[in-house]
C-alpha cells in the first residue's frame, strides 16, 4: 500500500485495459442515442448521471418521443439489480472506507470497476484511493466518449465487429482466473455458468445473472464444511495474475 | 442546449433507480452478520457473480465465442492481463472471420 496518490495512480493503470475497450462503446452509445433524438447535454448527463453501459443501450434502444418514463425507470431496476450483490460483496472489503466514501464510492460502481476492486481485495487491501482511481478514470471516459459520440458519431461503424464488445468477457475471464483456490470454486462456477446460461436462453431480461449468481452462492453454501470458512489459501493463486 | 422535461424526468429517475441498486448491496451487507455456512457462501459471491455475467457469452453466443473464451483462460494462466485480453480479442476477431 502507497501513498494516496500512489493508490490512485495505481488503480487508474490497473483499469487501462478495460478503458480501452470503453471508450469506443461509449462513442457509440452517444452516436445511437444521438440517432434516437436525444440532444448533446441530455446524453451526457444521462452518462454522468445514470452512469451505466448495458442499462443505457437498453434504454436507448427503448426510447420514444415522449420517454416512456415508468418503462425506463423499471428497465433500470431490472437491469441493474445485479449490482445489489456487487454492492454487497466488494462492501466486505471496505473496512477503510468512511460513511460518506461508501456511499460515493456505489455511484462509481461498473461490472469491470467491481471485479478489479474484488482482485485488489482479494491480494491485500483495498484502499478508498485505488477504488477512485478505476471509479473516475471510468466516469471520464465515459462521459467524454458519449458526450464525443453524440457531437460527431456517424460512420463510426459497429465496435463489435472488431471484437471490442468480446474484450470485456477477456478481462472478466483473467479476473476469474485469480480466485480459483480448490475444486469447489469449480462447482461453485460449473453451477452458475450453467443457470447463467440457461436462464439467460429461456428467460427474457437480464435475470441470467441474478440467477447464476444464486445457483453458485446455493453451492458454496450446500459444499460448506465446518472449520473451513478461513479466507481460501492466497498462496496457490500467486503469480497467476501479474498485474 | 435542447432539454425536453419528459426526457430529463426519464434521466433523473433512471439514475435514482440505478443508484438504489448499487447501496442496497451496502444495506444488505448490514444485514447479514455472516459466519460459517453464510460466510462461506458471501466468500463464493464474486466469482459466481462474474461467471454468471460471462456466461451467456462464453457459453450461449457461437462456436467463434466459446473458443476464444477457452484460449483467453489459457492465456490468463500464463500472460499479465492486457496481454490476456489482446489475445482473446484478437482471437475472437480471426475465429468469427473462420466460423462465421
């Protein structure tokens, strides 16, 4: 642990991948809404304000002149409720947090943001100032990305093409690399990927995730043994996750 | 500088709603004073939660997804992360050229 300079510093580079691959979302994300008859201001405030990748092109893609207020607000319950546990698992490791960073620290909260602030836990400690440094280099570039994509956008093409969408799954995958211990983190995510996928196949929404979530939490508890509820052994991941 | 009321009024309460779903997790960790079985089961939340997350990439999406999710975990093994992550991006890229 540095300084807090240091610890800023340290979780806006830790971050850099994942910004990389946001800026050009965020270009198109200000493009498409520009398309939808959104003005400048009224996307950025939307990115600085909601400040949520998937709820936005879901509500963009759902927007109608005039907006369908109760629709959007629901969509956005529905769609973030994933960020409820999040919430309540990196919670765990802010022991250095105050009241008032807690609470500033969820409005900075993104699926990539939380999963490097879950690696930084799981290696140390994780300080308020490492946890701002990923929150507002990520606020920045998406806000300005949007902000950039609805003044200029078009003909921009579609970021998927060159796999920028897939880049997000990649960083997901070598976080998830780090918190293999023993052969139940493989149950607990044989079981989850599996519900994921499954529900993700039947049901419309984003209930996938809620519902994996759950199907991996039921099988680290049903696999729970007694006097094994130490932190999982550190040692055997060192060295998997240069960072 | 255009601002339609409807369309501010629709921003305001996404974002109201948004950030409710991100302290609730804060409240409910107040909640649960957890310990033993419970504890084990808070231990298992982050990575059942990204699994579920990429799941329906890795597993639901096309062949071209699912190989390269398979190369990227191979690659996080023995690679740092933005090295990982160029390498399952690039070859995500070639395999939808390959699979279509």
């Amino acid at each position: 642990m540095g300084t807090r300079t240091q610890e800023f510093s340290a979780g806006a580079v830790a971050i850099l991948p994942v910004l990389v691959a946001t800026a050009p979302i965020a270009l198109l994300f200000g493009t498409l809404a520009a398309a939808k008859g959104l003005s400048a201001f009224e996307i950025w405030l939307m990115s600085a304000t909601v400040y949520a990748g998937a709820l936005q092109f879901v509500a963009i893609d759902q927007w109608a002149d005039p907006a369908p207020i109760g629709l959007l607000v629901f969509t956005a319950l529905v769609v973030n409720v994933r960020h409820i546990l999040m919430g309540a698992s990196i919670g765990r490791a802010m022991t250095d947090f105050s009241g008032p960073a807690r609470y500033a620290s969820m409005f900075v909260l993104t699926d990539e943001g939380w999963a490097f602030a879950e690696r930084r836990a799981r290696e140390g400690s994780l300080t308020p100032a490492y946890y701002f440094g990923i929150g507002v280099s990520m606020c920045l570039v998406w806000t300005s990305g949007s902000l950039l994509g609805a003044v200029i956008g078009r003909g921009l093409g579609d970021p998927s093409a060159y796999g920028f969408n897939f880049a997000f799954s990649a960083v997901f995958i070598c976080i998830l690399v780090g918190f293999w211990s023993n052969w139940r983190t493989g149950a607990v995510l044989a079981s989850s990927g599996a519900v994921s996928a499954m529900v993700y196949l039947l049901v419309p929404g984003a209930w996938y995730i809620i519902a994996g979530a759950f199907a991996g939490v039921g099988t680290a508890a049903a696999l729970h043994v007694q006097g094994d509820d130490q932190k999982p052994d550190e040692h055997k991941t060192d060295g998997i996750m240069p960072s | 500088m255009s601002v339609d009321v409807n369309t501010l009024l629709a921003i305001v309460g996404m974002a109201l709603a948004t950030y409710l779903t991100r302290i609730a997790g804060l409240w409910l960790l107040q909640l649960a004073n957890v310990g033993g079985r419970a504890r084990s089961a808070m231990d298992a939340l982050p990575p059942a939660v990204l699994m579920a997350v990429i799941a329906p990439t890795v597993l639901a999406t096309g062949l071209a997804e699912t190989i390269a999710a398979a190369i990227t975990i191979v690659a996080a093994f023995r690679l740092p992360l933005l090295v990982a992550v160029a390498t399952g991006v690039a070859s995500v890229v070639v395999l939808r050229q390959l699979i279509g």
